[in-house]
C-alpha cells in the first residue's frame, strides 16, 4: 500500500540562462510502514524531490498523491500535507532556528497546528523529547550548546510531535560520526515501529541505505534509472549506473559526476559503459523482475 505517490513529477530551475532539470519526471512511491529510499550521488535532485513533496516547491509538471488525494497544487493542500509529511534535514544547525531554545522551536511546532498553553505543551514536548533519546535537561538549550547528535535528536523530535504519517530524512546522519550515526539509525528504526511511521530515506551512502531500506529508487541527474526490493536490487542490480554506485568508491562517484552530462535520451548516457546509438531514445521502465524496474535498452 503506498502512502505517497508521484506520477511524472518535474521540478526544473533556471540559473544564469540555463535550465536545471533538477526533477524530471519522476515516478516514486513511499510504502505504507516501511523504509523507502531515494539513492544517487550529489546533485543529483534528491533533496529537491523532497522539498516538492512537501510543497516548499511547486512542481513544474506531474502529480503528487498523498493518501489518495491530489496534492499537486500546494497552497491549496498546504495543511493537509503539513499534518502528514515532515522532514529531517542533514544538518540541524541549518534547520534549527539559532535563536530558540529547544522548548521554543518544539512550542512553535506543536502550535502551527493546535492551540496549546505552555504548561500543557510542555508535557507533550518532554514526552517527544524523551521518545528521541533527550531528557528535560535540554529543554532550554540553544543549538549551539548541543552536540550534533544531540541537535538531530532535537530535529527528529521537531518533526515528530505533530504525529506525521511520513518521515522524510535527507541524509540525516551524513554530519555524525560513525557510532552517532549507528544510535541515531537505531533509534529511527525504533521510533518507525512505535509510532507507526512510514520512511523516504535519502542517501548517498549505500552501505547505510543497505541497512535501513525495505525498497530502493536509484536517481540519476533528475531521473529514476532503477528501482526494486533491497533484496533484489543488491542480489541483481542491473542498470550501469546502479551497478557503478554498488563498485564505486565516493571518490570515484564524486569526480565522475563532474563529467557525466547526458543531452537527449536516456540519462546516463556519456558515462555508460554499454552505450549504443539507440540510447538517444529515453528509455521506458521494464520490470524485470516482480517489483524491479530498470530504465535501459539494453538489460
Ligand atoms: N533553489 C535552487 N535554485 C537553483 N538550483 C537549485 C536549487 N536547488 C537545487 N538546485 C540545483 O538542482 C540540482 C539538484 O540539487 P539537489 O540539492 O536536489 O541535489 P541532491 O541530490 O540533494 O544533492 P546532495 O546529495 O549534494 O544533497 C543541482 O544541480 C542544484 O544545483
Ligand atoms: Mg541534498
């Protein structure tokens, strides 16, 4: 059962005359209480296909369902999504207003939708405080007191205290070091089955999304080129693209991305190792196995 759903969706940019196609027709789904994740390397459009979801963007093209209802046009369902959809930034010291106190940021999240007084809220916020792993000794810390675990915490608290159905996380351990990291995985893992949450995981880091993921979507500059089971997609993956982010080290993906412009037809054309004229033609997806999808002519 799928909670979100985006059919053809495009969020392009304009910058000095040229045209970023940062999202361009893409088609994903977020499975009802599993982790769904959106993987590729950086610049990719990972986190601008966030941020149309949550409708800090509007789209330039396609439709967005969130719970069987149209979402597209965001002012018109800007709190309908605001209920159900909330993200975790990579870096909370961006996100977290510098000027407040924890109770502060959490009192002013709970009360964009509900009508609270302080001592009521304050309840709730120790409660969501503590369910991130904080106890009441942060409560009137600013940012800059907290370590970043801490901040992340305070961040995953944020986004949960209006009970949202969906938890987008965009990189949300890429600023920790690794056992922070591991505590903070755990503890998304934990917080995913108490309160019944369903995840849009984003990533560069394989090894990480091979830990947390139920379902994988592979994105290439603004498309989708592969997508299917975890299982199923590091067991047979079959696009280029996805089997060079499985062998590739972050170095190699990093100077390789600088390189890889694609013109018409298919995306990764230009650093595909199978290329064939053909490949001037945009490929449809193929399902080539129950639930995996690959966009390639060729596989
Ligand atoms: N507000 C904006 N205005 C203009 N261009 C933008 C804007 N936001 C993103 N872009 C461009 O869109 C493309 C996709 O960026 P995006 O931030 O979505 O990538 P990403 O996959 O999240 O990368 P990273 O892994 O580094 O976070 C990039 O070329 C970026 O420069
Ligand atoms: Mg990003």
């Amino acid at each position: 059962m799928n909670i979100v759903e985006t059919k053809g969706l495009k969020k392009y940019f304009k910058r000095k005359k040229q045209l970023i196609k940062a999202v361009d027709g893409v088609d994903i789904f977020i499975k009802k209480k599993q982790v769904t994740a959106l993987v590729g390397e950086s610049g990719c459009g990972k986190t601008t296909l966030a941020k149309t979801l949550l409708g800090f963007y509007n789209a330039d093209g396609g439709r967005i369902i969130l719970e069987d209802k149209d979402i597209t046009r965001i002012r018109e369902n800007y709190s309908f999504v605001r209920e159900r959809i909330q993200i975790v930034f990579q870096n909370p010291s961006l996100s977290i207003d510098p000027r407040y106190t924890v109770f502060r940021t959490l009192l002013e999240t709970l009360r964009v939708f509900k009508k609270v007084s302080i001592e009521m809220a304050k309840g709730t916020i120790i409660d969501f405080l503590n369910k991130a792993g904080l106890d009441e000794t942060c409560l009137y810390l600013y940012p800059h007191q907290l370590s970043g675990g801490q901040a992340q915490r305070v961040s995953i608290a944020r986004a949960l205290i209006n009970n949202p159905r969906v938890v987008i996380l965009d990189e949300p351990t890429s600023n920790l070091d690794v056992s922070t990291t591991v505590k903070i995985i755990d503890l998304l893992a934990e917080l995913k089955d108490k309160e019944s949450l369903s995840y849009f995981f984003i990533s560069h880091n394989l090894k990480l999304i091979a830990k947390v993921a139920d379902y994988i979507f592979v994105m290439y500059y603004g498309k989708i080129v592969e997508c299917g089971p975890k299982d199923i997609l590091y067991r047979n993956p079959l696009h280029p693209y996805t089997k060079l982010l499985i062998e590739a080290s972050e170095y190699k993906l990093k100077s390789a991305y600088i390189q890889g412009k694609s013109k018409e037809g298919c995306v990764f054309r230009g650093r595909c190792a199978i290329e064939k004229p053909h490949c001037e033609v945009e490929p449809e997806a193929k399902e080539v196995e129950p639930g995996h999808f690959v966009f390639c002519h060729y596989i």
